[in-house]
C-alpha cells in the first residue's frame, strides 16, 4: 500500500508539474502574440529603411523615420500598440547600451586634457544655451533638453536617448519625431556647409577636424566632412566625436538627477532610479571595449545591431507619432535647434582657433 500511495503522489505531482509548463507555455504563446504584430511592421520598416540607406546615400534615420511616419495610420490599430511600444522604448535603451560599445578610455586621452575640457565645455554650454531659447520660445526645459542634447552630443541617437529618459510624459512623441527630422537634415546640411566654411577661414587640418567633429550632429556626417577635408581632419573629427558619444552618459545622467519625480508631492510615487539601467549598460560596454576583451569583430558587429536597434527605435516612434499635432507644432522647435546649432558652431570654431594646434 505504501509503495501505492508514492506512485499515486508522484503521479498527482507530475500532472500539477505538467500543467504549469503548459500553463507557462501559453503564457509565453500570449506573450508573443501580444508582441508580435508590433514589431513585425518596425521590424519591415528598419529592413526597409536599410535598403533605401544603403542605395541611395541617406542617413538610416531619417529614412527610418520617414517610413515610419508614411505607416502612422496603422498607429489605429489596437493590435500593434504593445510591440511597437516595444521596439521604441526596450529595443531604444538595447541599442544605447550597445553604443558604448564605439567608444573607449583611449580614444578620449588621445584627445588631449585642454582639448577634452574643452569639447565638455561646448557641450554643456549647447545644452545650457538650448534650454534658455526653449524655456524663451515657451517649450520648456525638458524640450530643451532634448534639441541641446541630440545638437551638442549625438545627434539622432542622443535624442532618443534623452526621450527615453525624460518619459513620453514630459516630452510627446510628435516633439521627438520632429526633432529627429530636423536634427538630419541640420546634420546633414552642416556635412555640406561646414567644411567649405573651413576652408574658407583657412582653418589647419587639426582645427577643421576639431571643429567639424565638435558641431556636426551626427557621428557619420561628422566623420564624411572630416574626411572631406582631410585624412588628418578626419582622423581628428573621429576622436572628437567620438568623446562626445562618451559624454552622453554623464549628460544623462545630471538629467536624471534633475528632472527626478519630487516625491513630496506624491508619496505614492516612487523615485526613479538615479542610473537607470541602460546608462550603467552604456557604461559598462565602454569599459569593456577600453580593456580589450570585447574582440573587433565582435564590436563591429555590437555597433551595426546598435544601428539596427535604434533604427527599429525610430520607426517605431514614427509610427506611433500623432501626425495633428506634429502638424501643430509650428517652427519653434525647428527654430530651437538652428540656434543651438549655430552656438555649436560658433563654440568649436572659437576653441578650434584659440586652443587647437598642428
């Protein structure tokens, strides 16, 4: 009787056992199908997005974002509402982590100490600067946040990056579609402008590479006008860039400290965390690639899912933009990150002429 009852138990036990990987497995079958739809469409639209890029010499984003916008009627169906709410918030803060991923502790002390003080400097001062013109134009200061964050430290990915920090709360997802299209076409319109400027002033292979890698917004036409000048003006244009990318994180992270929930208010609220999770992941990827372990072909790769990610990121808010009130919005924002970029330009071409030395 005794050996029954252990078989009858097991038996009892195996079937409960049973039932909950069936049950998690339904889970798990709901969960994807929750998903799924969403992110099917961003991830049709990133594949597009690429192919248009790759053919046509454009910036991905923008194309990302254009297709994106192009499919914002499916915005209507309720279906896609959680994968795409996925592919530009999780998919966002994966391809920031996955930025740090270009930088390294070496590429910064090659900079230079005068240099690397320097290029903080502009920084801070174009995100100062751009959150007094729109706090002066009434947008506010997490809006100015945005257009001085993606105009003095990485462009298109910079301002994701502080979209996702700030919260759909504080910042809409029109603002942040049309910062994306004006930051590109800012981007690319300064990789045409600025290097004939250069030439012009009569600026030294240094100084134009320390210029155009300190105002250009994004990291590949900073590095096209670079090149465009000179091989040196490029290599140069590449390291200054290239520790303005690192610079995002501390920016992130006086952001964070500031822009806090005030929980006397409501002490229902909790805090957010000082460094959210993407940060720290930002940060740890670059000192992993500073100590080498991170093998070359292992971090190109990490670099092109991190394309990848934000690309998917971008068309995603796209779609999920409210195109009435982008159409609403009028030219202030754009007329916000025109001057942060003119102080951007001025600012580098300043320390360009009185720091910077062949």
């Amino acid at each position: 009787m005794t050996g029954l009852k252990v078989f009858s138990f097991m038996l009892i036990e195996g079937e409960g056992l049973e039932r909950d990987i069936v049950c998690k497995k339904a889970d798990n079958l709901s969960v994807w199908r929750e998903y799924a739809p969403g992110l099917t469409v961003a991830i049709a639209a990133t594949l597009a997005a690429g192919y248009l890029a790759d053919h046509y010499a454009v910036p991905l984003t923008l194309m990302a974002l254009l297709i994106g916008l192009s499919l914002n009627f499916l915005s209507t169906y309720k279906r896609l509402a959680s994968g795409l709410m996925f592919a530009s918030s999780t998919l966002l803060r994966l391809g920031i982590v996955l930025v740090g991923t270009r930088v390294s502790l070496a590429q910064i002390i090659a900079l230079g100490p005068e240099a690397l003080i320097a290029v903080v400097a502009v920084t801070a001062a174009v995100i100062c600067c751009s959150i007094l013109i729109a706090r002066g134009l009434g947008l506010g200061s997490a809006f100015g946040v945005l257009a001085g964050g993606s105009v003095a430290i990485c462009g298109a990915s910079a301002a994701m990056a502080f979209a996702s920090l700030l919260g759909e709360r504080r910042l809409g997802q029109a603002q942040l579609a049309l910062t994306l299209i004006i930051i590109s076409a800012c981007s690319a319109a300064a990789m045409l402008i600025y290097p004939a400027l250069a030439h012009q002033i009569g600026l030294s292979n240094n100084q134009a590479g320390f210029m155009l890698g300190a105002s250009i917004h994004d990291i590949a036409q900073s590095l096209g006008a670079g090149y465009s000048f000179s091989i040196v003006a490029g290599q140069v244009s590449a390291i200054v860039k290239l520790t303005r990318v690192a610079i995002l994180a501390p920016a992130m992270i006086v952001v964070a400290l500031f822009f806090r929930t005030d929980t006397a208010s409501d002490s229902q609220k909790a805090r957010p965390p000082i460094l959210p999770w993407f940060i720290l992941g930002f940060l740890g990827m670059v000192g992993l690639n500073s100590s080498g372990v991170i093998p070359t072909s292992i971090a190109d790769g990490a670099q092109l899912l991190a394309s990848a990610c934000l690309a998917c990121a971008v068309a995603a808010t796209g779609i999920r933009s409210p195109l009435a009130a982008l159409l609403k919005t009028g030219p202030r924002p754009a007329i916000t990150i025109v001057l942060a970029s003119v102080v951007s330009l001025l600012l580098s071409l300043g320390v360009a002429v009185l720091i910077v030395h062949d």
